[in-house]
C-alpha cells in the first residue's frame, strides 16, 4: 500500500464509515482507547458498542503509514474490521485490506479532578497525543433555532450524557492539563473548543486560560481555542495575549449565500466581515500560520471552497478542511455525503494552493503539534495527510504510539 492509497483508504472511512464484530470491540475500554463523544457525535447513524453492552466504541483506529482515523459507524459501509487471531483486520466487500489497532488508554481516563469530576468527562484524548475540551458543550444557536444545520453539539451532549460534563471548570481543566502534561506527559498539546455562548462572547474561555498560564509559564505547551469570531479587536487582543499558540475562528462555509442558509446564527449573530476581521486581528498577533479556519467540505461547490482558501491565505490565514458528514441528530442527517473522489480532488486542490501562498504552514514546528494539534491526533481531518503529500516526512512519535501496522499485499 503507498501513502496515497493509505489517504484515499482514510478519506473513505471518514466519508464512509465501517461496521465491525463484536469480537473486535473486545480490547477498547481495557487496553483501548474508547469513544468519547467530547463535542460532536461525528457519525452518519448511532452505535453503542457490542451487542451484549460490554464494550464501549473505539475512538480512532491506526492505519498503514501512522495515519489515525476516527471510528464511525455506518450499517451501509462497504467497511467491516473483525477480529482474527490476536490481531483485528480491516476488509472492504469481504477482502482483507490490512491490520488495524485502537489508540492505547491513558491512565487520566479512570482518574477524577480535585472536585471529584471523572477527568474522562472534563477532556479525552484523540490519536496518541491530542488532549480536547469542549468546555461548554451548550450553544446558543439551537436555543434560538439558528443551529448551523451540519451541527449536534447540543444532540450529542443530550444523547450521550455520560460522556461529558457540559460547562467545564476551570479547575477541573487545569487538574486535566497538569495531570496529561506535567504528572504523566501522555498529551503533547490542547485543543478547545464551544458552542455559542449566550453574550457571542468568550464565555468561560477567559478563566480557564488564566487558570492556565501557571502551567503554561513552568513549560510551553500548544493551545488552540477554535471558539466564536471575536465581537471587536479588543476581544482578540486578549485572546491572543493568553499564552494560546493559535485560534480558529472556523468560517465552515465560503459562499455568503450559501454560509447564510446553512450557518443562521453565525450569519446574524456575528456577521460573516467581522468573522473574516477576527481572522486578520488574529493573524497580525500570532505567529505566522497561527490563525486557522476550518471548513466543511461537501456543503458548496468546489470553486467555492478553493475560493476561500485562495483568499485566506493569500491573507496569510490558514484553511482546514473537514469533509463532511451527515451526522445523527443534525437538519442533514441523511443527507448524502460527498464522493470520496470529490473530496479527494478538492483537499488535492486546496493543499496546493495553501503551499504555494502560505509555506509556513509547512512548517516543522507546525508539523509537531504548534498550532494545538498535529498529524497524529488529527483523526476527523484529512488536511495534514495532504500535507504529506507535498512534503514527506514520517508522522510524529508520541509517547503513547502504537507499533506501526501494514497493508496485506494484492
């Protein structure tokens, strides 16, 4: 199998989705790593596990070429990963495809905060180094029905609630941070993320950052808050000045029209210019490639999407990309997902367009995890995949690294 296959292989599963035996579940929650549904339920159709309950779902799964890909079920996947002998074997229509394994567990799963809060419910853990929060799982925009219409933050907290806490302390957090970096450094960096908060500002993001900088001034780690365009330039002065190494502000959608009808609340609440205006404030703080903005791919026309990544990073922005899924509990479930060629030929697309305008992003130290995430904990993304494609370089090597499998030959 080359790297473009083991890609082509990924993109298909995250569009896709699998099915598998019971007997391959048999290891997750134990020596695997379980799923966590920390912000979405990123998933075309609900699963809970073995069918006699005792196995929980597994979070992401390692491929050929130590590509990590998050797990989700589909009953209609060509996709199936079952158990044989001591290993579990992904097919596709019934033929062996190659060997597959769930991320290891880390110890912070079965361990509480200081208030006695199950630290599995305050962050999880993706690939073999990525620590997430969602540190509040609400969003305004379902409270006054403007919900992006691809969105289930809110059905996901409600129909999986004992997953998260919905409102995170700050406390709670740091015990979480200090716990995964410091005491047992299994996390290389942090991620976090919310919904809307009910002022359109930064809700409780600004306490837990200042909860942070203790840690953040014994030893730098990377953070990136993905949260709400800033309301005015003082708000992302602040939001820069915290410590974080990079912010998202995620426009999702490039056509206006199309951003309109599809983002409701984004639209009225914020405003599509003061989205863009957040991106360049942040920019001109943070270091070069620092202000991210995702989008989802599948919900306009591909000259859009290349559009917007031509533009923002010519504005020295940079664009990932998430394909879509029609996920459980959304206005699109049931939609039908994009081609796995479609996406294909726009991440191909848009990879380029981001090398030629905006090469730092290629950078080493993005690479390694500088802007809070990283090839190895990038599960629901193909963008650094592509990446690799441009520039090879092996993905990095955590601490909780699972041996390398390989593709079955023919």
């Amino acid at each position: 199998m080359t790297l473009d296959e083991a890609i082509r292989l990924k993109t298909e599963l995250l569009i896709q989705g699998l099915t598998f035996t019971d007997d391959a579940l048999t290891t997750v929650g134990e020596g695997g790593l379980e799923k966590v549904f920390w912000v979405f339920e990123m998933t075309p159709a609900a699963h809970k596990g073995t069918g006699d309950g005792t196995r929980p779902l597994p979070n992401d799964m390692l491929l050929p070429y130590d590509l990590y890909a998050d797990v989700r079920y589909s009953p209609a996947s060509p996709f199936k990963v079952h158990k044989s002998g001591n290993s579990v074997i992904l097919l596709k229509n019934g033929k062996e495809i190659c060997e597959v394994r769930w991320p290891k567990r880390p110890g912070f799963y079965d361990m509480n905060t200081r208030s006695g809060e199950s630290m599995k419910k305050v962050a999880s853990m993706r690939g073999d180094c990525g620590l997430r929060v969602c540190f509040d799982n609400a969003c305004n925009y379902f409270a006054s029905g403007e919900q992006c219409k691809f969105c289930n933050i809110v059905p996901a907290r409600q129909r999986n609630k004992d997953h998260v806490v919905t409102r995170k302390e700050a406390d709670d957090i740091y015990d979480v941070v200090k716990e995964t970096m410091f005491n047992n450094p299994v996390c290389s960096h942090l991620a976090m993320t919310a919904g809307a908060a009910k002022d359109d500002g930064l809700g409780n993001l600004p306490a837990i950052l200042e909860s942070l900088k203790p840690l953040l001034a014994e030893k730098y780690f990377p953070i990136v808050t993905a949260v709400t365009a800033t309301r005015n330039i003082e708000e992302t002065e602040y939001l820069c000045s915290t410590g974080i190494s990079s912010v998202a502000f995620n426009l999702e959608i490039w056509d206006e029209k199309i951003f309109n009808e599809i983002c409701p609340g984004k639209t009225r609440r914020v405003g599509r210019e003061r989205w863009i205006q957040s991106l360049k404030e942040a920019r001109d703080l943070l270091k070069p490639a620092r202000a991210l903005s995702s989008f989802v791919v599948g919900l306009e026309p591909k000259e859009s999407v290349l559009e917007g990544i031509e533009y923002l990073t010519s504005e020295g922005i940079f664009p990932i990309m998430s394909p879509f899924v029609p996920m459980v509990g959304t206005d699109y479930e049931g939609k039908e997902a994009p081609d796995p060629e479609w996406v294909w030929d726009v991440h191909e697309k848009a990879t380029e367009i981001i090398h030629r305008n905006l090469p730092d992003a290629f950078c080493d130290e993005i690479w390694d995890g500088d802007i809070g995430i990283c090839p190895s904990c990038t599960t629901t993304k193909l963008f650094f995949d592509f990446m690799r494609r441009i520039e090879p370089r092996e993905n990095p090597r955590r601490i909780m690294s699972n041996e390398s499998v390989s593709a079955f030959a023919g």
